[in-house]
C-alpha cells in the first residue's frame, strides 16, 4: 500500500504533505515552492493549461482565461452565486444540474474539475518527490462547508484520481498537527487564516 498524502485545497494557494517519521512533512512543487497557487490558465493562442505559479502570472494579461478562487463555487447552486461571480473576473454559467460552471473561451468546466486540475498538481508533485504512484488522499476543508461542499471535494479528487479517504475541517487538521508530539493534555485555540476564509 502506498502513501496516503495530506492536501490542503486552498481558495488562494494549496499545500501538500506526507508523513515522514512520525511528523507531516510539506513537500516542495516542481518550481522549489511550499505552496502552489489554486490557479488554472488556458492559453488562448496554444490551448495549453497552465496551474499554479504560471497560471497566476498569466493573469494579468488573460483574467477572463484564468480561474482563481475556484473553491467558492464548490458545490454552491449558482442561484446562490451572484456574491461570489462579482468577486472572479471570468465568466460563471449555471450547469446542467443547477450548479456553477466556468465558461473559458466556450468551453465549460465545472468546479470540481477545475479543482482536479490543481489536486492533479499536487498528486504529481507528490509522486516526484515519494518516487512512487499515489492513489489516496485526505483533503482538508473549511468548517463551514456543508455535504454538498464536501461531496464536490471528493468528486474533484476522484477526477484528479484520488481515492479521498477524508475531508477534515482545516483547523481540526491544524490541532491535529500540533498534539501530534504532545505528550500532555492543554487546551489550545486554533485559527486558520485563509485566503478565502476564516475558521
């Protein structure tokens, strides 16, 4: 059995981990990086998708080719929506199932396959630093998010082909963390400051 990896599915940027030694260890993108922006490019001329760092940076010049903040769509039915589209330069549609999908050059993709390109990201940077295939993962989301939220995670990370074997609240994950070498009881207060959101 290979290594289940941890994955932090940032609004604004993602992080991957593995255990090593008893203790989480983040491991590095191709590009020497902790974290990886949630951020997924199609470049009009050549079609190509970019994720990440290239992706932010084409941006500028392509907002309406380049999808951020994806993770406020996840699962949100779009006549719920109109808060979140003001937020996004690019075009948000309602799907076939009353849900969100973005529109890019004609093309529609939902959010968890936008969210698969970017799990896809750090699947692959996990694979090439464990030297190994990975097929699990445990996902962490905000607190708040309710089953569909959660359902459309997982959905994302069997597009990405990931075998999701838990969503965890992001600051249950960050408590976990910290008492992992604690050997005696306390109480702790646990934020998480996130790009999009504050648990």
């Amino acid at each position: 059995m290979g290594k289940i990896i941890g994955i932090d599915l940032g609004t604004t940027n993602s992080c991957v981990a593995v255990m090593e030694g008893g203790q989480p260890k983040v491991i590095p993108n191709a590009e020497g990086s902790d974290t990886t922006p949630s951020v997924v490019g199609f470049n009009p001329k050549t079609s190509e998708r970019l994720v990440g760092a290239a992706a932010k940076r084409q941006a500028v010049a392509q907002p309406k080719n380049t999808v951020s903040s994806i993770k406020r769509f996840m699962g949100l039915p779009f006549a719920d929506s109109s808060k979140e589209q003001h937020l996004v330069p690019y075009l948000v549609e309602r799907g076939d199932k009353g849900g969100c999908n973005v529109n890019i050059m004609g093309k529609h993709y939902t959010p968890e396959e936008i969210s698969a390109m970017v799990l896809t990201k750090m699947k692959e940077s996990a694979e090439a630093y464990l030297g190994e295939k990975v097929t699990q993962a445990v996902i962490t989301v905000p607190a708040y998010f309710n089953d569909a939220q959660r359902q459309a995670t997982k959905d994302a990370g069997a597009i990405a082909g990931l075998e999701v074997m838990r969503i965890i609240n992001e600051p249950t994950a960050a408590a976990l963390a910290y008492g992992l070498d604690k050997k005696k009881d306390g109480t702790i207060a646990v934020f998480d400051f996130g790009g999009g959101t504050f648990d």
